[in-house]
C-alpha cells in the first residue's frame, strides 16, 4: 500500500518564552529607545546644571560646577538678591495671567472655528481655511509695526490684555488646523443622533470637545511654550514695570547683575523651570494628539 508523501516541516522562527517577536526584531527599537534616552539627558543637562549651581555660593560655581550642593556649599544668596532688587513674584504672576489667558482664548476660538469647519460647507469654506494655512506660514512678527499702531489706537499698550491678543491670534491658526482634523474624525452618527434629540449646535460642540481632549492638550502644550518664552512683544507692547513678563524681567535683571552668578543662575530656573513642568504635564497629551492626527 502505497504510502503518501511526508511534507518537509516547516521551519519556525525560535521565539523567546513571553514573547510574540524575534529577538533580532527587538534590536532597532532598543537602539532607537537608547537614542531617545542619550538626547533627552544630553538635553536636560544645561537645565539641570542652571538649577543645581543657582543653590550653590559664587566660589563653588567655579570650583566645582558639576558636583550637587552640599551642607556647606549650598547657599541662597542668589534668590535673596533676586527678591530685594527685582519684583520676581508680580513678573510671574504676569506671565502665569498672560499664557492662562491666551490658551483660554485660543482653545474656545479654535474650537469653534474648527467645529464650524469641519461641521459646515459654505462657498467660503474652502477659502478660510487657507487664509489660516497662511497665518501658521507667516511669522506674526512681521506685522510688529501694524500691531504696535493698533495697540496704541485702543490704549492697550503696557497693559497685559495687548499680549493676551497678540498671543491669541498668533495661535489660533495652529490651534484649528489641528482640531478641525479631530473634530472631521467624530462619527455624523453621533452628532445627528444628538439633533435628533433637540440639541442645539452649541450643545453638539460640548458633546465633542471631551472626545477630542487629546488633540486640546495637544494645542495647549504646542502653544504654552512659545508664548511663556516670548520676549519680543513684551519688549514693545509692555515694557512697564507692572506688566512685565518673567522673561523680560529676567533678561533686565540679568544685564544689571551680570557678574553675579548665582543670582543670573537664580534668575534663570525662575524664567525656566515653571514652563518645563507645564510641558511634562501636558507631555502625554501631546503625544496623543499627534499619534492620533497621524492615524487620522
């Protein structure tokens, strides 16, 4: 009785107990995250030696600039000098009210624009959201001149709302061309089961701005960082001494002190250190907002 062919069999790739990949397969993304972790520390490092050597004496900044502070050479002199010849609290509290403000703005605006965008289609509609396409090509600065004339005519200039404006509309392009991705991307079934219902359009857009909060902290965090570090429209719009900004602040205390190193070093950890916390905070959201747009 004949017999039929045995088949060859076939040969399996030796995967590790665990895992669902090849080992070899695991080797680029290792690298990769290696990578990752070299420059983010190679990135950290002038920050972190700007706040270590503002907690040390003027002799061990020079001495041992590399070493962490000890008992005997950690010292606040930078600081004290900070609080008696700068009001670093009120230029703070300008910043904190000027970037709260303006992503406050640019969040309720943006929204809207990109809700009636992606909601709506209008002759117009195709023309908008180029005329926005140009405002994220163009640098706001260009318009310096123009913006300063108009502050002036509205009696705004030293005042913290010329920034909050500025700012509002130097993000808001950004700002809708990433949330009208977002917003195209929520099921019609959703919405028109909510009409259905009686909603009112105004009640459709806060039913969707929950579902799109990743690409909301995505914005803030692309917005708070360039706003926070902004020095040259405080410069022209709010020079004054009660509307400056941490930054401004900084940059006239350092060119008044700038012998003395720990209190530029002070100086700078203020101007530095709130916004780095606000963007790990926000960190998380912004990757999702952005993987989320690429899957979109």
């Amino acid at each position: 009785m004949a017999h039929a062919p045995v088949p060859n069999p076939i040969s399996v790739p030796n995967l590790a107990p665990g895992n669902s990949r090849p080992r070899s397969s695991r080797r680029p993304q290792v690298l990769a995250h290696l990578g990752l972790i070299v420059y983010s520390l190679v990135a950290l490092f002038p920050t972190l030696m700007i706040v270590m050597n503002s907690f040390k004496d003027r002799s061990t900044i020079f001495s041992a600039p590399f070493a962490f502070p000890t008992a005997s050479t950690f010292s606040l002199d930078g600081y004290r000098t900070l609080a008696e010849s700068a009001n670093f609290p009120l230029y703070f509290l300008n910043s904190l009210t000027v970037t709260v403000g303006s992503l406050l703005l640019i969040l309720l605006v943006s929204s809207m624009a990109a809700y009636a965008l992606s909601e709506y289609t209008f002759r117009l509609n195709p023309l908008l959201g180029l005329y926005l396409s140009i405002g994220i090509m163009v640098p706001i600065r260009l318009g310096t001149i123009g913006i300063l004339n108009l502050m002036v005519g509205l009696h705004l200039v030293n005042t913290l709302w010329a920034l909050i404006l500025v700012y509002t509309a130097q993000g808001i392009p950004l700002a809708v061309f990433v949330l009208s991705s977002f917003m195209r991307g929520v099921p019609k079934e959703l919405k028109e089961a909510a009409r259905i219902d009686g909603a009112s359009e105004y009640r459709i857009y806060g039913l969707i701005l929950p579902l799109i909060r990743p690409a909301l902290g995505a914005v803030t965090a692309i917005s708070m960082i360039p706003i926070w570090n902004d020095l040259w429209f405080p410069l022209i719009l709010a020079p004054g001494e009660r509307t400056k900004t941490i930054v401004l602040g900084a940059s006239a205390f350092l060119g008044q002190f700038v012998n003395d190193y720990s209190a530029v070093l002070a100086a700078l950890t203020l101007a530095i250190v709130p916004v780095v916390v606000l963007y790990i905070i926000f960190s998380r959201q912004l990757v999702s907002g952005i993987t989320g747009g690429a899957v979109k």
